[in-house]
C-alpha cells in the first residue's frame, strides 16, 4: 500500500465526479462511504488494483492496494479528473443552478477501460436495476475480495470473463447477447487496453488514442453508438461524448429544458443534440449534469418484467 496527496486543483466533489462509474449503491468495485469517501477497484494491465480515496480540503488523499496499485499511481489525476476544468454554465438559470451545486463534479480518465466497458455492456437493452445485479451477481462469482475490506471485491479478470459461457451469465441474471458480447471484447481486453494506452496525460493525445480505441470497438459485434458513447463520456474523458440511443436521456434533456410533457416523449437524438449544442465541447458534462440534477419523466404503462423474472 501507498498514499499520496493530489491537489484538486479547484472545487472538487468526489460523490458526483464517481456518479455516472457506480453500478448502484451496492456495487462491490465502488463503496461510497461518505460524500468525501470511498473505495474503487478496477482491474489493470498489471492486474487488479484498488484505491481507498478521502477528500479534504484542497487534496485527496489516496491509498492505492492491489497486484497493479504501482502502476496506477502515476494516472489517479486523470483518473479522479482533478485535470478537468468544467465550462462555466450561466444559462438558463436553472441549469446554472445544478452547475453551482455540483460545482466540483469532474470528467474522469480512466486508465484502464476493460473493467468499465463490460459494466457498460451490462447496461444494453435492459434496465440499470437488472444490469446492477448482473454485475453484483458476475463480481462475487468470478471476482475476488479485497483483503481486509469484506463489502469491496477486485472485478473478475478479463482472462477468467472470455472463458465464461452462455449459462454462466445467465446464472448471473445477464441476456446470453450481452453474455456473448463481453466474451468477445474480453477476448481483446490486452488490445483494447494498448490501443488505449492508459489515456495518456496530454489531452490531445488521449483524444487520438480514445478515436482509436472506438474505432476498434465499433467494429466488434455486440458493441454500438450507444455503448461507445457512453464509454467515451463516462471512461475515456471525453467531455464532448454524446450517447446516441439511449432511452430517456432526449425526453430528459427536451423536458429539462421546457418542453412540455408530451413534447418531451416526442424528442429524439436529433433534438437531444440541438438543445445540447450550445455547451459543446462540454456536452456530456452539461448533459451529467441534467442526468444528476433533474427527474427523468415517469413512466407511462404497465411496469416491465425484469430480467431475472423473463428468465424463469
């Protein structure tokens, strides 16, 4: 184990920066303890790495543990977005208003993207209530736990994840599809992670290394818009990333910024990017915002099965 100080450079908020990387409270790679505190495990080149975090006053102090803890240390400011300057956001009022509340809310970097890109994949065509069980369910099976830390597990390797097969993820409350898509990245995870190569500390070069790391994943089965999308704003640093396809974010942002309802529902990507347009290139920080900081429209019919239940 080692600790070292990060200055924060600025405002800081450790609970929103970590918002978008959480599978729900009871994720077993990412234990928030307080709004200035938590534990996060990912899984690295070198092997499986965690981090024990506290935010005080102008710094965080951060225990790096894990096979792989030396070869974070020199990326945790990318990876806790100290390096990120958020835009200031001045109209309309009300999305000021959620800038200035959640002030210190950064754009991470993370160093290493296989760990998050099957959580990702774990979020196709399902709900995040499902998706976070398959993932709580993948973890303890095939993950391991943290020495010391009974609530905190290291997320299974990318070598244990290819070798796992159709029932496996079904055991899991996963869809075979999403099953087999994590398989087949997993399979790249050593080419994936190069191409990426740790996100680099220049930002030019991590937007070139980013480029070539989508270009590789789009051409993966299983692997689309969305999920790239996604993983560009919430994984590569991408403060401009947009998620096309999603479900509720056009409906979200049209409602947040005055749509009616019924206008809201009508919204598409086309007019998701509209509206987001004047904040570029910050549009997947303002759109975080929006999803941290306004109510998704409720839903309308009959409440849909889980997954776990369409499996029974």
């Amino acid at each position: 184990m080692q600790t070292i100080s990060i200055p924060t450079n600025g405002h800081y908020d450790l609970e929103s920066t970590f918002y978008l990387l959480s599978m729900g409270t009871a994720d077993p790679c990412l234990q928030r303890d307080s709004p200035t505190q938590l534990r996060y495990t990912l899984h690295t080149p070198a092997g499986p790495a965690g981090v024990k975090v506290h935010h005080e006053s102008e710094e965080l102090q951060v225990t790096t543990f894990g096979d792989g803890a030396e070869w974070l240390i020199p990326h945790l400011p990318n990876m806790f977005g100290v390096n990120y300057q958020p835009p200031t956001i001045d109209a309309p009022p009300k999305l000021a208003r959620i800038a200035k509340e959640y002030e210190g809310m950064r754009i991470v970097r993370l160093p290493a993207i296989s760990t998050r890109l099957v959580q990702i994949i774990l979020q196709q065509l399902v709900s995040f209530r499902d998706a976070c069980h398959s993932w709580r369910k993948l973890v303890h099976k095939y993950g391991k736990p943290v020495p010391n830390e009974p609530d905190l597990y290291f997320p299974p390797s990318p070598d244990v994840l290819n070798k796992l097969v159709s029932h496996q993820f079904i055991e899991c409350g996963a869809l075979p599809r999403l099953g087999q898509t994590v398989v087949e990245c997993m399979k790249r995870a050593g080419r994936i992670e190069k191409l990426w190569n740790a996100g680099t500390d220049d930002d030019q070069e991590a937007g070139d290394a980013a480029n070539r790391t989508c270009e590789l994943l789009d051409k993966l089965s299983g692997i689309g818009p969305w999920t790239v999308g996604f993983l560009r704003g919430a994984g590569l640093g991408d403060a401009d990333a947009v998620i096309p396809g999603d479900y509720s974010h056009p409906s979200q942002v049209a409602h947040f910024f005055g749509a009616s309802e019924e206008q809201a529902r009508q919204a598409d990507d086309a007019k998701m990017l509209e509206l987001l347009e004047p904040y570029r290139p910050h549009r997947f920080y303002a759109l975080s915002l929006i999803i941290k900081g306004s109510p998704r429209l409720p839903r309308r019919g009959p409440k849909r099965r889980s997954i776990r239940e369409r499996f029974r």
